[in-house]
C-alpha cells in the first residue's frame, strides 16, 4: 500500500469507550503495522467487538484517539471492510448481488465499468469457492457457504484494511479448520508482506488466532484492557503441519494461561 | 396428488354447504328471505350476461387501484422518512395517532358534504382507509431494518439514497408488503360502505339497489363477487410479493 | 421544545381549518371553534355518551358472541387436521366478504334493531379471533404437547392446561384486531341503516342525521373524534385489562 514503511497503518492512543458508566474498554494503546495479520483474543467482556466497530468507525471511543495512516476515523469508510459476526448479508441479494454490492452501490466501483466490475465479482466468487451458487439467496446457503459470501463481499472492495469480528464463530470444527487456510490464502501470506493487506481479526479462540496471526492481542475482562501481545513467530507459510509443532502448542498454552482465570469467571457469571 | 385431494376436499365442503342452503330454502319456502343456491346462481348468470356484475365489479376495483396508488404514491414516502429521521417522526406522529382511530368510515357524511355523492367520495374513503396502515407499516418496517446491514452498507461506502434505495427499500419490502395487504383489505371494506351510501354505482351500490328492489338472489349474487374479488385482490398481491421478493420465498412464515 | 416540535403539525391544520372556513363563508361547514362549542353541548344535554352507549353496547354484544364461537371452533380446527380441512373452504369463503356487505341480508332478515346490530358486529370479529386462534394453535410448540403426553394428561384436560394457555397470545392478538373491526362495523351499520331509514340509534346513525338535517355539521365531526376517541380506548383499554388477566402473554 501507499503507507511509509514503519508507519503504523493503525494507531490506537490510550483508547477508552465507555456506555454509560459501564467501562467496556480502558486506555488501549496499540500500534497495527501495515501488512499485518493481528488477532485479537480475550473473554467475553473483553470489549474485543467495541474495539473493531470503533476500527470501523461504527462506534466512537469515549477517550483517546484512533488514527488511519495518520488521520483520524471519523466514520466507516470503504477503506476498511468490515465482516461480521453474523455476516449481515443482504438477504434480498444473490450471492453474486452480495459480493459485488460495494462495487455496484459503492464507491469501490467507481472508475470501473461494468465488464471490470463483473470481471471482479466472478475472481472473487472463484477465489472464495462459490462457483456455481452464484444465484442462490443467503438464505438457501449453509453456513460455511454464507461465511464465504462474506468474505468474497468483503475482499471484492479491495479495502486496505480488514476487520473481522469472530468470522467463523458460528462454524464447525472441521469447515473453521478449511476457511482458516482460506483466509491465509487470500490474505497472501505465500507472498512478501509489502503485498499483503493489514487484518484485524477478533476471535475467542487461541489456535485459530496463533494459526492465523502475527502477533496476537491479549485482552483482560471487566473492564476491557490490555494485557498481552504475543508474537507468533511460527514461519509461513503456514499449514497443518504447524499445528503440530511444539512452538504451536507453547504459543497456544502461554496465551490461555493469560486468559484462563477470567475466561472461567466469564463463564460462570 | 396433495392438491387433488384438497380440491376434492374443497368441493366436498362447499357441495355440502350448498345441499344444506337448499334444503334450508325449501323450509323458509320464501324466494324474498332465503333463493335456493340455484336461483342464486341464475341471478348471477343473469347479471352476468347483462353486464350488470362485471361493470360495477370493474368500477369498485379501478376505484379501489386508484385510491390504493394514491394512498401507496404518500403513505410508503412518508413512513419511509418517518422510520429514518426523527424529525419527520416527530412531526407526523402526532398527526397520525390522531386520525389513524377515527375508521375511514366515519368520514362518510363529512365527506358527502364535501365531495356529494359520485365517485370521489368511495375513492377518498378507501384512500384514507389505506393510508395508515400503509404508513404506519412502512415506518415500523424501516425503523426494524436490521442495523448490521446498515452498518454493512456503511462500511462500503454506501450512504444517502442509494442506501435507502438499495438497502432500506428491499430491507423494508417485506413489512410494506404486509401493510399493503392490510391497507387493500381495509379500502375493500370501506368501498362497500361507501358505495352503499354515497355512490350512484359500484359493488356497494349495486346490494343496496337491488336489496331495495327486494331482488335478494341477485344481492346475494353481488355479495359473492365482493368476496371473489376481495379473494382474488389478496392473491394478486401475494404474486406480487412472491415475485417482489424472490429471496423471502422460503422464509415467509 | 420535542413537544413543541410534536404539535406544531397539527396546531397548523387546526389553525389553516378554521381560517379556510371562516373565508368560504359556509355556514354549515364545520370549523375548529364550533366543534369544541358543538362538543360542549353535547357533552352536557347527554346525547353523545347515549349514542355512544347504544353502539359499545352494540359491539361488546357481538364481540362475546363472535369470541365464545370463534375461540372454540378455532381450538378444533387447530387441533384436529380433519376438522381444519373440512371447514377451510367456508372460512376462506366468507373471510373476504366484509361485514358490511351482508348488511342487506341481515336487515332482511333480522330487521335494523339491536340483534341485527350485534349479528354485523359478531361476524365482522369472528373470523380475526377465528384465524389468530387457529394460527396460534399451530404455532405451539410440539415438544410441549409430548411433555404433557408423556405424563398421561388426557387429551381434554391437555387442551384446557397447555394448548389454551399456549395459543393465548395469539387468540388475544385476534381480540384485539377483532374489536378494531367490530367498532369499524358498528359504525358502518349505523350510517348505513340511517342513511335509509329506521330508527336504530347509535354513534354512527347521528352522524348520518347530523348530516341530512343539520344546517351545522359540527356535530359530525364531533362524533368523528368520539369515534376515533373511542377506538383508541377500547384497544388500549382491552390490551391493559388482558395484559392483567394473562400476565404472561403479550397481546
């Protein structure tokens, strides 16, 4: 991207929001370099989804500042893309109407005719596996299919940054395990990091975020604050042999050792 | 095979019916009080032979297509910008809470003294009848429009009038539609009211014609076609639907 | 400043009415000020509470009458897939046919009297009650029935102590859009017997008198806001008091 090598992408200065007088994150400072594929792990409470909306610009932080390649994030834009949790797909739209609505509606597809624009929708679609469902509804999709809908919405925009709120939360095991590599695929991590996009990816789960991730966010509960960042150092790329190696195994112990006590408080409350 | 054996079940139900009725006419003995099925189906034969049913049929619907276009044209803009700014909220609410009780019925002698007797006065009754449940449906339905995708359509740059066009229209269609059945049904009841009063022709007027000339089969004839017709409305519109809304074809309750 | 913002719309066409008027120069058109005199007077001489009286009367009649035969009939037919299929085509037969349009039927038959009256007023709100009961009854949820059968309740005292309970909320959802349309109906009927004749008394027939042998038509408009008044009261009042009695439902 156009960023000056060392520059952070993303800057989060003693960051808090508050709703109300409930604390859902406290002085949060954090530097996303450009290229970065960074997770962010911790209980509920952890005010992990507070952060990406306010990386979206969908929520505002309360205190501090958030500043992209410098500016700060004034609202949403189609610089960051965001996918959901639920995945928010337009259900009055197609599989092909979903991945390409931010070109066809938005300003992602200014300058490109509508040949390019197709052109795009069906990469896109081939990239993320859709072949063949292209005129099928979300609701007439499983969920590892709609997962897909949302991520080939989300890359179709070609958005610089990329934020991503537990996105295979709702999967099983073994379709969370395939999307995983996807989602390294398309994330380019076979090519050198100048050419790869900046990834923000919420997730409760600590394999799937030492899998994916260069560095990894450790957030504390109630209130939501900082308490680790974890460096995966594991080479790329990645694939199933990683997850047996012991440097995996340690990476993933040390991680829940840091959450352990409040993820059980979490549960029982 | 499901179908056939409903539609035998159908006809099973309403030969019954109808054997029944005949046989309750032969007791009555009075072709004023209770015509046998049989003179009620000659009676419509007839007015449909002299055009009679099918002219004031085609008048009580294209004033009922009018009224509901107008009462579609305001009310579906005005819920839709009651459902997204307050201010508009602000300003109608009150407005509307006040004159949605008040039955578009009840503007019947008002409106006669306004309008006279003709076709303006059953098209202005159907029309307020439709209105706000039109309106009202519509500014619920896009005030429920699901925040994630408007979140969604926001963080792809998607704003103004193409959202409302592209997101909160298709978002709220389902709701819409559901009020635009509501709002046909309820300019259907008005119609007949209003024409039975103040309408020198309609469906409405026809009953009330024909009842004073003590001709009951043909009352009961035209009494019928309100009922096919207000049936077949309600097809239409779920058609409509259907084709409006391909993607909510299995999720309909 | 909200509530200011909230009335300016309607304090406006209030103002705009009274002013067109007063321009036009019609002295029977009704205007603002006269309504509220016209109000007044008929608050205090009686006549609008009694016309009022004579029609709720009217519509409580055939609104127990439509709900005694709605909510049972609607029980069997949700319950028992033979008794749904049979009865089917009479429901959707006679659903599209409004109240209304049976009016010369019923005078024929019946005459223009209170019966008459109640008899519009139960058909126009069975089939709402009829629809909400049988659409809430299958609606429940299976797995409460197989509860109740596995601990051997008989079929009847299981749709007195689950299938009733559980379809309440639909069934009162029914009520209250049946009372909508049965207030709907009174008024209807009443403007349409007086519109030809009879003496049947009620809201709706002085409305129809207000307007064929008034020089002032302020008292129609008066009985348009009692009509609408009253409206509103019946389904904020029936709401509160089912809300009460079935804590647990929402209608």
């Amino acid at each position: 991207m156009m960023t000056v090598p060392n520059e952070p992408k993303i800057r989060l200065e003693h960051v808090g929001k508050m709703f109300d007088s409930f604390v859902a994150l406290d002085d949060l400072s954090l530097d996303i370099r450009p290229g970065e594929f960074l997770a962010i792990v911790g209980p509920s409470g952890s005010g992990k989804t507070t952060v990406l909306n306010m990386l979206a610009g969908l929520d505002r932080q309360s205190s501090g500042t958030i500043l992209l390649d410098g500016k700060p994030i004034a609202g949403p834009g189609p610089d960051r893309g965001v996918m959901f949790q639920d995945y928010a797909l337009f259900p009055w739209q197609t599989v092909r109407g979903n991945v390409g609505f931010g070109l066809t509606h938005g300003p992602a597809g200014a300058g490109l005719d509508r040949a390019a624009r197709e052109a795009r929708v069906a990469r896109v679609i081939d990239l993320v596996n859709l072949g063949g469902a292209e005129e099928r509804y979300p609701h007439q999709l499983s969920g590892g299919m709609r997962q897909r809908v949302a991520l080939g919405r989300l890359i179709a925009n070609e958005p610089e940054v990329l934020l991503m709120d537990e996105p295979l939360a709702a999967l099983d095991a073994q379709t969370r395990l395939v999307l995983q590599d996807e989602i390294l695929r398309i994330w380019r991590q076979d090519q050198p990091a100048a050419e790869r996009r900046t990834v923000v990816f919420i997730t409760h789960g600590i394999d799937e975020a030492v899998y994916l991730a260069d560095r990894v966010v450790v957030l504390g509960s109630r209130p939501g604050r900082l308490k680790a960042i974890v460096d995966v150092d594991l080479p790329r790329p990645r694939n199933e042999a990683t997850r047996a190696t012991a440097a995996f195994a340690d990476l993933s112990r040390s991680i829940w050792e840091l959450i352990r006590d409040e993820a059980i408080r979490a549960t029982v409350e | 095979m499901a179908r056939v054996g409903g539609l035998l079940v159908y006809l099973r139900t309403m030969a019954i019916f109808a054997l029944a009725w005949y046989g309750l006419s032969l007791l009555v003995g009075s072709r004023l009080l209770l015509p046998s099925p049989l003179l009620v189906l000659d009676a419509v034969r007839q007015s449909a032979l002299d055009g009679e049913l099918l002219r004031n049929a085609g008048i009580s619907l294209l004033r009922l297509v009018l009224a509901v276009a107008v009462a579609a044209l305001t009310a579906i803009p005005l819920g839709i910008a009651m459902g997204l700014s307050r201010a508009w909220r602000d300003a109608f609410d009150l407005l509307v809470e006040m004159l949605r009780p008040v039955a578009g019925i009840a503007w019947i002698p008002l409106a006669l003294f306004i309008f006279g007797i003709g076709s303006r006065l059953p098209i202005f009754i159907m029309f307020y009848s439709a209105f706000f449940p039109l309106v009202i449906g519509t500014a619920a339905g896009v005030r429920n429009v699901d925040a994630r995708l408007l979140a969604a359509s926001a963080t792809m740059g998607v704003t103004g009038v193409t959202r409302i066009r592209h997101v909160v229209l298709p978002a709220a269609l389902p709701a819409i539609m559901v009020s635009l059945r509501l709002a046909v049904a309820a300019s259907w009841t008005a119609v007949v009211a209003a024409e039975l009063v103040g309408a020198p022709s309609g469906l409405g007027y026809a009953i009330e014609y024909y009842r004073s000339m003590l001709a009951t089969p043909t009352v009961m004839a035209f009494i019928a076609m309100i009922g096919v017709l207000g049936f077949l409305t309600d097809a239409g519109l779920r058609a409509l639907e259907a084709r409006l809304m391909p993607w909510a074809k299995d999720i309909r309750p | 400043m909200r509530t200011l913002r909230q009335l300016a719309l309607p304090l406006a066409l209030i103002v705009l009415w009274e002013i067109l008027v007063a321009l036009s120069g019609s002295p029977r058109a009704p205007r603002p000020s006269t309504t509220a005199l016209k109000a007044v007077e008929m608050l205090a001489d009686g006549t609008l509470l009694a016309a009022l009286a004579t029609s709720l009367g009217r519509v409580f009649g055939g609104f127990v009458l439509a709900t005694l035969l709605a909510v049972p009939l609607g029980l069997a037919m949700g319950t028992l897939p033979v008794v749904e299929r049979n009865l089917d085509p009479l429901v959707e037969s006679f659903r599209p046919i409004a109240a209304i349009a049976i009016l010369p039927l019923v005078i024929l038959w019946i005459g223009t009297g209170n019966l008459a009256a109640v008899t519009i007023v139960a058909y126009a709100a069975f089939f709402p009650i009829l629809i909400n009961t049988i659409a809430g009854v299958k609606r429940i949820d299976r797995s409460l029935i197989r509860a109740a059968r596995t601990m051997g309740i008989s079929p009847l005292t299981r749709l007195r102590t689950v299938v009733l309970p559980a379809a309440l909320p639909s069934i009162l959802v029914g009520m209250r859009i049946g009372l909508g349309i049965a207030w709907t109906a009174i008024i209807a009927a009443e403007l349409a017997v007086g519109a030809k004749a009879g003496t049947s008394g009620g809201i709706g027939q002085m409305m129809f008198v207000f307007y064929a042998y008034s020089i002032q038509l302020s008292g129609i408009v008066v009985c348009m806001a009692a009509v609408g008044l009253v409206a509103m009261l019946l389904d904020r009042g029936l709401r509160a008091l089912l809300a009460r009695a079935f804590p647990w439902s929402h209608p």
